[in-house]
C-alpha cells in the first residue's frame, strides 16, 4: 500500500521543470565525473502485527502465531553519473540492495522483509545489484535499465527495508516549462525480499509480463496543477490516472489545498488478476494554519470489483485513504478520513512531527472496516548525525469481518552523502 503524500505531482512537475527554458539542463552539464553522487541510505525497520484473534491463516510461518515480528537492515549503495557533455549526454547509475535479518523467528515470519527459506524463517541476507544507461537531449532524459520509478500507474514501492526494482525504458521530458511528459515499458519487477527481476511475492513467480505506460504532468501556475497517467499491462488491465491539487494561500501562514486523485481500472487480455472492472476516486482538502494542518478526505470505489495494483508496482495506489495497514479500496466502498498534523520547529524543537488520523469505510450493510494511526518523527538537523531520523508509527485496525490488527513500525533512517 502506499501512503499518498500531498501535493506529489505538483511536486514532482515543480522539481521536474526547475530549469528555464533558455538554458537546457544537458547545455549546464559540468561532465562524467564532475556531476556524480553516490549515497549511502541505511534503514532499520522493526515490525510487530498482532493479529489479536489469533493466526487465523493469515502467517505464512511453518510454525504460525498470532502476530508476526520481525526486525531487518537495509543498506543501499545509490551512484549516479553525470552526463557527458555535448548535444547527447551520456551516463548510468547503479545500485548495491542488501538486507539482513537482526530479528525473526518461524513463528513470527511473515512482516514482509525477508525471503522465505524452506523451514518457514526469514532468510538471513539477501542482496542484489543493478544499473541502467541513460541519455540526455536538452531537457529530456532516456533511462534503459534497473531503476526506481515513481509513476502514478506504475509505482515501485518503499515500504519495507528494500524497495521494489523495475526493468525497462523510461523517457522523462521536460522540454516545456510547467509540461512533463513521460513514456516507459517495464518488462520485470522485483519484490521487496527478491532479487529475481521475475519475482513479484519473493517466491520466484512470474508476475508483470509488460507494462507500457504514459503520462503528462503540467503545472498552470505555483498553485494549480494537474496530471493524467495512462497504463497498458499484459494479460491484467489497462489504467487510467487523474489528477487535480490546487492549493490556496490565505494569509501568510494560512492555506487551503485541495487534491483530487482517481483511477479508472478495466480487464484485459487473460485477465490475470480477474475480472476487473473497477473506479475508485478520492477527494482530500487539508487547511493549514501555522504549526498545524487539519486534513479532512472522502474516497469511493464503485465497479464489479474493488481496486486492483500489485503487479503494476506495489505503490501504485496514489489516493488519499490508502494508509498504513488499509487501503479502502474493496468493491463499492466508501470511505472517509480526518487527520491532523503538527511541526513542532514553531515552538523551538525543528525536525519533530506528529501525526494522527482516523479513517472509516463502508462496503455495503455488513461491512466496516476502521483505522486509527499515529505516527512521531524526528529528524537531526545538525552534527555527526544531521539527517538521521527516527519514527514511531502505530495502527490500530478493526474489521468486522475479517479480524482486528495492530501494526507497529519503528524506523531508523540515515542518508549519508559521499559524493
């Protein structure tokens, strides 16, 4: 599941068309060498599902309890090129993925970190590599290769300790000011505990065949953007993504935003993942105020079916009630949420936050399903440690039909840059 950020194609054609149109981005290439990173990202991530009514099928454990625990490292090695200089620049990046297991047991398998061995424990160190060429014309950037990709139709998630990787060609332009457009097939994805380019469970199994996607971003003004992404994948589903946030300022320190977000979902070709048949939008309008942001959120899924994604990118669900353990995306479902946010760098403590929200869905008469979740996080603002963060989150989940769960998450994150 993805938790949607606010504003995240607005902020993606802002970050995307940061250059001027006189001066193209290939045209300022300082060279190969002159231009490169090369980042060093570790994440600790500790686990607990207590599924409260028992196992209830839901562990994949030899030996299943009722709760999952489970404690992992992960450590990525990120390079990335500069281009060449001249008319077509040139460049790759590449990527070092490896996990290790701190914590787990074949009772408590199952988080979501680790591979499976065969007597039911999590693998104990998994890693992988990969890379991909790219290109550049002007403003416009050519990727073949193993990469990460961040597309409303096509999103490879982040949630666990390793993030999904994708293979495939992926165009980006921003040749227009305020205009993104982008293009790409993907002919392999990688789970969060594989390493197979195949392997969309961790299990070895065959999953995306290809995927052909396309999309256009453009920013109106600072304050009005819109976007439409459009999928293409083999044998499941084609799909369709809108997108509207308009944000408007009050005062200095007030504001009002509004983000529209929906998915048009149809099956196609085998129809893999079934029939399909499905339309689920979300409706999220948040006033700021200071410190403080008050978010209310309305979402509705309607069709033969509920929402579908997974093969497409386990991030793929760019709407406002997908949240950290639900995703309130069944058949015909309703749902809605209240949140508040608090940055407490106005009252002297800068890089702690608070979080909470309570979301509620309706299927039809007999169904309900609740989520209550609260997040803290701090991050260091300066010394040795600068840009290490630690997080807390917490979700309490009730569903009258298919049993209760409470979800903990504590995250230790620290970036470091080399180059």
């Amino acid at each position: 599941m993805r938790v949607m950020k606010w504003s995240v194609i607005a902020l993606a054609v802002a970050a995307g068309t940061s250059q001027m149109a006189v001066a193209s981005s290939q045209s300022e290439s300082k060279g190969f060498l002159e231009d490169s990173t090369f980042d060093i990202f570790n994440r600790v991530l500790y686990m607990n599902r207590d599924f409260r009514n028992g196992p209830n099928g839901a562990s994949t454990s030899a030996n299943p309890a009722g709760y999952r625990e489970e404690t992992g490292l992960g450590i990525r090695l990120l390079y990335s090129s500069g281009f060449t200089q001249g008319t077509v620049g040139f460049g790759f990046d590449a990527h070092s993925l490896s996990s290790i297991k701190i914590d787990s047991g074949r009772g408590r398998y199952g988080t979501g970190q680790f591979a499976r061995t065969d007597d039911g424990r999590g693998d104990d160190t998994q890693s992988e590599v990969g890379g991909a060429v790219k290109f550049r014309i002007s403003d416009t950037v050519l990727k073949y290769g193993s990469q990460f990709v961040a597309s409303p139709v096509f999103s490879t998630d982040d949630s666990r300790i390793l993030p999904e990787v994708a293979t495939g060609t992926y165009l980006v332009s921003n040749e227009i000011e305020g205009l993104e457009l982008s293009a790409g097939r993907f002919t392999a994805l990688s789970s969060q505990t594989g390493t197979s380019r195949d392997d969309i469970n961790g299990k070895g199994e065959q999953g995306l065949t290809s995927a052909n996607i396309f999309g256009a971003s453009y920013k109106f003004t600072d304050d009005l953007s819109a976007a439409i992404h459009r999928s293409d994948v083999e044998d499941y589903f084609k799909k369709t993504y809108v997108n509207l946030n308009y944000n408007l300022p009050l005062t200095e320190d007030q504001a009002l935003n509004f983000d529209l977000n929906g998915y048009k979902t149809k099956g196609d070709g085998q129809e893999r993942a079934g029939e399909v048949d499905n339309k689920i939008w979300s409706l999220a309008a948040a006033y700021s105020i200071g410190a403080h942001k008050f978010t209310v959120a309305h979402q509705r899924s309607s069709g033969d079916a509920g929402y579908v994604y997974g093969v497409d990118g386990g991030g793929t669900i760019f709407l406002a009630n997908s949240v950290q353990y639900s995703d309130f995306n069944q058949k015909d479902e309703k749902s809605w949420q209240a949140r508040y946010d608090i940055n407490m760098a106005t009252f002297g403590v800068p890089g702690l936050s608070f979080m909470t929200r309570y979301v509620r869905g309706t299927a039809d008469a007999n169904y309900t399903e609740r989520e209550v979740d609260m997040e803290a996080k701090y991050v260091i603002q300066d010394g040795a440690a600068k840009d290490l963060s630690l997080r807390v989150r917490q979700a309490f989940y009730r569903d009258n039909a298919q049993g209760d769960v409470n979800d903990l998450r504590f995250i230790v994150e620290y970036p470091l840059s080399v180059l």
